[in-house]
C-alpha cells in the first residue's frame, strides 16, 4: 500500500516541484526510529529566551529524558527578529543575547542535539522573517551554528506550491550538512495542508498530519486547537505511510501541560507510541511533576515507540467508546492498547484473531505501565479501563 501511495504521489508531482533535486542517498539513520525530544512552543510560545532553554536543557539531563531517548532540543517560533544587509538571519539579541551558536554549544555539551524553528513563508507564524527566498543561505547559517534539526512551518506562504517549498529547503539542508559533516533533519509542519505523507517520504524525515495540537482532550478538527482524541481519529488512517526515515507527526506532546489528568496524559502518550510518532515533549521539564516525569521516561512504552521494525501501529475494533489498537513489533512480537474514550470505566477484551495469531497460540504479557508480568494467555486478553485511561500490553508469542 505504501509504494502504491508514493507511486500516486509521483505521478502528482507537478514539474514546478521536481527541482532542485535531493540526494537519493540520503542517510535514513537520520530518523531510522521517530525522533524524541522537546521543542519550546506548547509552553513558552514566543516567550522564550536562551536561559529557558538551557534551563530546560539541564532538566532534560538530569531528569533522566536524555538517557530515556529525547535528543533533540529545538527553539520553535520568535527566536529570530530581522535580516542583515546581506540577507543574513539574526537571533533576537534581546531573548539570545549569546547567540545561537552558543545556545548549541551548550546544548551539544550535554550529550543532545540542537534545533530551530523556521517557515516556507515570507513571515513565521510569529511574525518574524521566514525563509522564502532565503532557503540556501538560511540552511548554511544553520549549519554555522551546529543546528541538528529545522522545524519548517506554512505560514504566510500565499500561493506557493509546498512540495516545491519544501524540497528546496530540503535541498538546502543537504547541501549546508554535507559542506559540515552535520546532516539536518527536516520536520515538515504545513498541517496535513497538501497530503505530505504522498510525497514526504523523499523530502523531509516526518511531517505534520494535522493541524495544532492543543491541551485538550476532544475538539472538532480545526487548524489551531485539536484535542487529542481528535488528532489520534485524523493521524490514526496514515499508519500505511510510515516507517523507518519518514514519519507521520501528529504534533507534539501536552504531557504535563496542566489541563489534562495524568491518566488523559497516560493515553496520550501510549497513543503516540502506538502511532510511531515522533515524541517532542512539549512541557516545562524544569518544572515538572514527578507524575509527568514518569509518563514520559517511561522506558517500555518508549521502546514501543522506539521499535526498530518502524510500524506503524492502528485500530482493529472499535465499540463505542471502546478502542483495540495493535501494534507489530520486532521479534513476531504485538504491542496491544485497549483504550476507552468514554467516561465511565470499561472492560475491553481482544481476541488472537485481531493480532493475526491462531487461537491456541500462547503468550507473555507484560503490561507496561504496570511494570510487571501477567499470567500467560491463550485465545483472549481483558482488561477493565478506566474512563480516558488506556491498558498497554506487549504480547510475545
């Protein structure tokens, strides 16, 4: 299903959009497993500023996030403020007084990568200046300043074509990393906008399906406040698209952000876990709770995420409020989620036939957030869940 879509996507391609060619080798270890990270706006929007960052740097560290996966540290939207005479992008020397550089360095120092925010357009989302017409000399200044990934938004693009837009910056990225030695990830946000999952996999290594994320739990789809049940039902039908070095991004994380329970959060990041998406905190990890801490270091729903065979995982049942996702995992292994969006608890129960297994087969389970072993299983596998909670299971033949 997935060469038949990029092969759709090829015919779609208008011959606007063909060049600047991309190498066709370039390294799928970029983002060989979805990238983990944060990035700065769910909290700080556009205020932020250097110290918030190497705050959050240093709690990155020493929370345990870094050694649990995140690596990237990326400063989204209203870090720069105007071009030099020469067409150079500046950083807001009031906000980053050191300078982007530094701000890397500091970031490299502590075992992680670094990452910033850019737009297709003439101005960012924020208003600031955006890249369009500066895409080769933007990618080289990056690449000067060590940057590691490049989040590249749609705002102010008017009538420009976006697989054009975004494989010329896609171009520029490969030509900066490799004058380094430092290659850069390419985060695709124009919103699910013009259908990247047809045509992405070639141009950038994951791409927004949707429009924003907000601190919710359900909304109607719009484009700047989706809840996350409401994500989940629009990203859910593109699992076919996904795999190692191209990613479906259903936006980053709310985890801890304050206007969900820690069991909606619990959800939300089994959810994404099960969908292969990228995990970009998006929290004030400096200031978090120990509840929060343990949602996202949670070590065995990230190796989920995380599972080298780069499927994506989806739903298979559904009744009501009642939810079974799986998920195939290396080793003939199932990731198993029973999620109940309702408000009352429920008991979901999965049969062998939905993980395409025969019926005597038995098998380990491990519930994840759990942290333990259950009893062997045959045949069946219940689990009563508690209203917006989910139960997460790995099952080993």
């Amino acid at each position: 299903m997935r060469t038949a879509a990029l092969a759709v996507a090829a015919m779609l391609l208008p011959a606007s959009a063909a060049t600047p060619s991309i190498p066709q080798d370039r390294p799928t270890t970029l983002a060989a497993t979805p990238p983990m990270g944060w990035n700065s706006w769910n909290k700080f929007g556009c205020a932020i500023d250097e110290n918030k960052v190497r705050h959050v740097a240093d709690a990155i560290v020493a929370s345990g996030m870094r050694d649990a996966g995140y690596r990237y540290v990326v400063v989204d939207d209203c870090w720069q403020n105007a071009r030099d005479a020469d067409g150079t992008i500046l950083a807001d020397t009031t906000r980053f007084p050191s300078g982007m550089r530094a701000l890397s360095d500091y970031v490299h120092a502590r075992g992680m990568l670094f990452g910033l925010y850019s737009d297709a357009g003439t101005k960012t989302c924020g208003g600031r200046p955006g890249s369009e017409g500066h895409e080769y000399q933007d990618a080289r200044t990056y690449a000067r300043w060590g940057v590691d990934y490049l989040k590249y938004d749609w705002c102010s693009t008017g009538t420009r074509n976006g697989q054009e837009a975004y494989r010329t910056m896609a171009a520029a990225l490969a030509e900066a990393g490799a004058a380094t030695g430092r290659p850069i990830l390419l985060s695709i946000c124009e919103w699910g906008t013009n259908k990247p999952w047809l045509w992405s996999p070639q141009v950038g290594q994951m791409w927004r399906t949707t429009g924003d994320i907000a601190d919710r739990w359900n909304t109607s789809a719009n484009g700047y406040d989706n809840g996350v049940v409401t994500i989940v039902d629009l990203n859910e039908p593109l699992w076919p698209f996904a795999g190692p070095g191209h990613w479906n991004d259903p936006d980053m994380l709310e985890v801890g952000n304050g206007h969900l329970s820690d069991i909606e959060y619990r959800s939300h990041f089994s959810l994404w876990a099960m969908m292969a998406a990228p995990l970009i905190a998006g929290n004030d990890v400096a200031a978090m709770t120990d509840a929060t801490r343990t949602i996202l270091t949670n070590r065995e729903v990230i190796a989920v995420d995380q599972d080298p065979l780069g499927r994506q995982g989806h739903r298979v049942w559904r009744d009501g409020d009642r939810d079974i996702w799986t998920r195939p995992l290396t080793g003939g292994r199932r990731a198993l989620l029973f999620f109940n969006r309702g408000a009352t608890a429920a008991r979901i129960a999965a049969s062998w036939d939905q993980l395409d297994w025969p019926q005597h087969l038995r098998a380990h389970v491990r519930d994840l957030w759990a942290h333990r072993d259950l009893p062997m299983a045959s045949g069946t596998l219940a689990a009563d869940v508690a209203p917006h909670g989910v139960a997460m299971f790995v099952v080993t033949p």
